[in-house]
C-alpha cells in the first residue's frame, strides 16, 4: 500500500481530527492524549511544534516537537526534541512512527540543529524499542522520571 504521508500544522479546519488521535489502550500510559498535548502547546507557544500526521487525507497521528528548550532553567542548555508521537493502531508498524521521527529530524536540520531529544516512560510495551531501532542514544539521564535519548543529526563524514 503506497502511503502518501504528510504533515500539517494543527488548524481550526483539523483540530476535531487531531484531538480524535488515539493511541492502542495499553500505550496510553506511555503517552498523554493529543488534547493535553494541544492544551500544552497553547501555553508553550515558543517551543511547541505540533503537527497532524495525515495519510492523503486521513489523520493517522500527532506529533508534537519541542524547539529549543531551557533543558535544566540554568539558561546555558537548549535542546529540541519529539515531545509526542500519537500513532493510530490501524497504521502503527507500518512507517507513520518512522516519518513522523525523520520529519521533526528534517525540520531541526532545516534550522541548524545537530541533535535531537526524546524522553519515553521505561517499562514493557514502551516506545523505547522504536526508538533505538532509529539511532537514538541512551544520554544516562532522567527527564521527570523519563529515559533521556538523543539522535545525532550531523551527516556521516
């Protein structure tokens, strides 16, 4: 099945689509629901990046970026990062995850970044395996109680 993924920026037109994004009942714990997300994005302005994934037409999954946070609020550590990735079940292994992550990649190399931040909750069932599958790094630190992985974004030499 040719999938024509894309994203787009959350709208009055799509937000009811957004909102109605949701994850398999054993994931939820390890993801807060598109309108938290949206809600968080609306006080956050300044860094938050959220994006419906839509396949043609149809949503298909949410992400949501962050774009040069104060990491620890000591004003000498900016780092951007997927905050979110909501994927639907009905696509979830078939590439929408994967697009979603060299999307935000792509958008953060458009802007001059090197490296790409994601936190995930640890625990069986969890996204840490998909995220390793993609390159990203153990940092060896803890994000609220959230594993810290990293992608490098320069090219190969």
């Amino acid at each position: 099945m040719t999938r024509s993924l894309r994203l787009a920026p959350i709208t009055p037109a799509n937000i009811e689509a957004a909102i109605a994004v949701k994850v398999r009942p054993d994931q939820e714990r390890f993801v807060s629901p598109v309108v938290k997300s949206l809600a968080e994005a609306y006080v956050h302005p300044e860094v938050a990046w959220p994006r419906l994934i839509l396949d043609g037409d149809r949503p298909v999954g949410f992400l949501m970026a962050f774009l040069d946070i104060d990491w620890n609020g000591e004003g000498v550590d900016f780092r951007s990062g997927l905050w979110r990735l909501n994927v639907t079940p009905d696509v979830q292994g078939c590439g929408v995850g994967r697009f979603a992550v060299e999307s935000v990649a792509a958008e953060f190399r458009n802007r001059g970044g090197t490296q790409m931040y994601v936190t995930w909750e640890p625990g069986e069932g969890g996204p840490e395996g998909f995220y390793r599958k993609l390159g990203f790094q153990l940092t060896g630190e803890k994000s609220e109680g959230e594993t810290v992985g990293v992608l490098d974004l320069t090219p190969p030499s």
